[in-house]
C-alpha cells in the first residue's frame, strides 16, 4: 500500500487538519506502510525547507514540495505530475483546491481517493460539489455525524463514512483549582471562523470580574495582533497571556494546567483543541453551534454552552470557577466520553481498514491509472469562483475593514441583548 497525501505548509501551523495528517501519516509509516506527503507552499513563508520536512524524512515519510504557482490550473498539473512519479495506490488529499482538482482527474482515471470534510467551512461543501461526485470516484469521510447528515440533506450521490478525530489520553487529568482558575484557547486565533474578537472580550469580561481568573491564548494568528492591544488597554496583560505556537507536548503541559477551555467559533468539525481539552478533564465552554459540537458537550454533563454573547460566555466561566461540584462533574465525563469514543487507536483503526479497501480497489482494477494526462484538466470546468480567490491580489484593506465591521456589529448586538435583558 502507498499512501499519498497533499496538504499545504505553513510555519508553526496548529490546525487540526495539519495536526490530523501528520499523526495519521507517521502512524501508517510506522506501521511499514509506504507514505509520501506534497506539500504545497504558501506565500509569505520563510526561504528554505520548514524544519518540518526533516522531522517527517526521520519517520520514514518522503516529503515533497512545490512553492504555489500563479494559477489554480498550474498547481494542478504539479500535483499530478508529483502522482505520476511517486504513483500512490491511495490519494488523500487535503484543502487546496489544487489538490481536489488533481484528485478528481485522477479518480477519473481510477486512483481510490478520500476527499474529508473536516469542518462546516463552505470551501468544503464547494470542493464535494466540484469534485464529490460518482464520476470523479472519490470516498466521503466526515469527521462529525452532523457533516455526514448535511450531506445527505445536499442529496450528494456518494456514499459516506463517519471517522471522528482520535487523540492520546493523558495519564494525569487536571484538577479542580480557583485561585487561579485558568482558562485556555488553543488554536488559530483569526477573526475567520474562530472569532477571536469575541473569545477576547469574554476573557477580558471575566477577569474583570475576578481577580484569580488568569488565561492563555496558545497560538498565532492575523488578529492576534488586535487582541493583544485590546487586552493592553484593558489593563489586563498579567491576567491574559499569548503564547505563541507551542509543541505538542508543551500544549499538553498547559492543559493540565487549566480549568476551562474557551471556544466561540462560527463553525467546527470535531475540533482537536477541544477532543485535546477534554482528554485532560479541562471543561470546554463553548459556542452552540451544530457543527460537531453537540456530539462533544453535553449542556451542564460534559461541558457549558453558549450563545455567541461575551457576556453570557464570560458568567458561564466563572459560575465553573464558583462551583466545584459542577466542574468535577463535567471534568469526569468529558474525560469519559473521549476514553470511550474518541481514542486515537480507534480513529487509527477505522483509517487503516477505509485505506486497505481503498488499496484493494486500486489493485484489483483492471488497469493502472498512471501516466494521468494533465494537458486537459477536465475536472477544473465549471468548478465555483472562490476555487479561485487564493491566486488573486489580496485586498488586506477590504478584509481588515470588513472583520473591523463585523466584530463592531457583533458588539452592538451585545449591547442591545444587554439593555433589553434578554436571553441569547
């Protein structure tokens, strides 16, 4: 079996996708399984490889590279071109729509591909419009049952299977502390899905209303910058602190360290942070949205919910923070919960078994899809305008403009909420 997978690089990412892959990978290198992983690298990234690609090359994975090219066609034909020398039995690939499109010409030709859909982003419901369907002969994989169930809602002529993220369980669990009561973040902290506008605020809500709540954003991200600043003119610096992308194994030491996690996103899939968290006994309070939320925390058993109100997040913290029983209680069944249906070697298992039938397929056909022709890319036809955006001109003006709007909106939605005593 020889496992291609295609992904982008970026420094000190910490994304759950990025996360996702390499585990997977090493496990099935480990494993004696022949793997391979083209990497696609994004502009603005420092010269030289990424120190990542060594880390790999030790674990048995070959690496390759392409810088992005000028076009959306372009970094498809390198894609292909990199399947036809490195010729996989299984192509998993994820994220750039490169990558969908050189999957998709390729499964016309044969080669078993799984496109997963890792989160509600509507980049993802684009890719299995563009490139989900039966004569582009991909697998489905959803990491939650609520993306498996919307695809079904789409009426997508494929069939589909469930695989949620698995994550290690520590030995230790954290405890139960209020002084301090520390609360973490962990991820990207972008305005774009994560909100980090509104995590802030609640942070700065809540530790201004206790002295021994303290809390750590672990991460990078574009506004980062802003939230720093809105912290500074809080007066709040000893109380909330950044970072910066920490090590696996330094996150864990955090987690163990902490009470809460906070997450007030606009979609998910199954978020790694939060399955992390949760391994940890640290109890999520987090945003009630339907994408794989729902299948994590419970309301009051194995975490709080909220509305995308600071305020309402910031109480729910610190009603945590005053009651023991209650964190203890939701501390040991969200522990529960991953233990016994989110472990890694679960989430490995079902993996190997989709690939092994996807390894038969390939093998078992009549004939090998290699050389797979890229002067005509078939599967770029008629594919949605946003396939296209990452290779136009960014405009950072609009975009700091439109995340300044969106966030001032959000705060005046609170306000109004506020005055007129109603619930979220």
């Amino acid at each position: 079996m020889r496992v291609a997978f295609a992904h982008y690089s970026q420094d000190n990412d910490i994304s759950g996708v990025t996360t996702w892959v390499l585990g997977l990978a090493g496990r099935l290198a480990a494993d004696g399984v022949s793997v391979a992983i083209h990497f696609l690298i994004l502009p603005g990234e420092r010269s030289g490889e990424p120190t990542l690609f060594a880390s790999l090359r030790r674990q048995g994975i070959e690496v390759f590279s392409a810088p992005r090219r000028a076009s959306l066609e372009e970094d498809t034909r390198e894609t292909l071109a990199f399947l036809n020398h490195w010729q996989p039995t299984v192509f998993l690939p994820q994220c750039p729509a490169p990558h969908f499109a050189a999957a998709a010409q390729a499964g016309c030709r044969g080669l078993p591909w799984a496109l997963t859909l890792h989160s509600d982003d509507p980049d993802y419901w684009a890719a299995v419009k563009a490139f989900g369907d039966s004569r582009h002969g991909s697998s489905l994989i959803c990491v939650s049952r609520h993306i498996r169930d919307e695809l079904a809602r789409r009426q997508v002529d494929r069939p589909s299977s469930v695989i949620p993220y698995g994550v290690a369980m520590p030995v230790m669990a954290t405890g139960f502390r209020n002084d301090p009561f520390h609360v973490v973040f962990s991820g990207r902290i972008w305005e774009h899905q994560k909100r980090a506008s509104l995590v802030i605020q609640t942070l700065i809500r809540a530790c201004r209303s206790k002295d021994a709540l303290r809390a750590t954003l672990i991460g990078d991200g574009y506004a980062r910058a802003a939230c720093e600043r809105q912290v500074a003119e809080a007066g709040l610096c000893g109380a909330i602190t950044f970072t910066g992308p920490l090590s696996p194994t330094q996150v864990q030491a955090r987690l163990l360290d902490s009470q809460a996690i906070l997450l007030m996103s606009d979609f998910e899939g199954l978020p790694i942070a939060l399955l992390e968290a949760m391994a940890a006994g640290v109890v999520p309070v987090v945003r009630r949205i339907p994408s794989g939320i729902p299948e994590l925390v419970d309301h009051e058993r194995t975490g709080l919910l909220v509305s995308e109100d600071p305020e309402e997040a910031a109480e729910a913290l610190l009603r945590l923070a005053d009651d023991p029983d209650l964190w203890q209680r939701c501390s040991t069944a969200a522990r529960d919960l991953v233990a016994q249906h989110y472990s890694a070697d679960g989430s490995y298992r079902q993996w190997r078994q989709l690939l092994e039938g996807l390894d038969r397929q390939f093998n078992n056909a009549p004939s090998k899809p290699y050389p797979i022709d890229s002067r005509r890319i078939d599967s770029l036809r008629r594919i949605a305008p946003s396939f296209q955006q990452a290779y136009k001109q960014p405009k950072a003006q609009t975009a700091t403009l439109r995340q300044a709007l969106r966030t001032t909106i959000a705060r005046v939605k609170h306000r109004i909420k506020t005055v007129l005593g109603r619930p979220a």
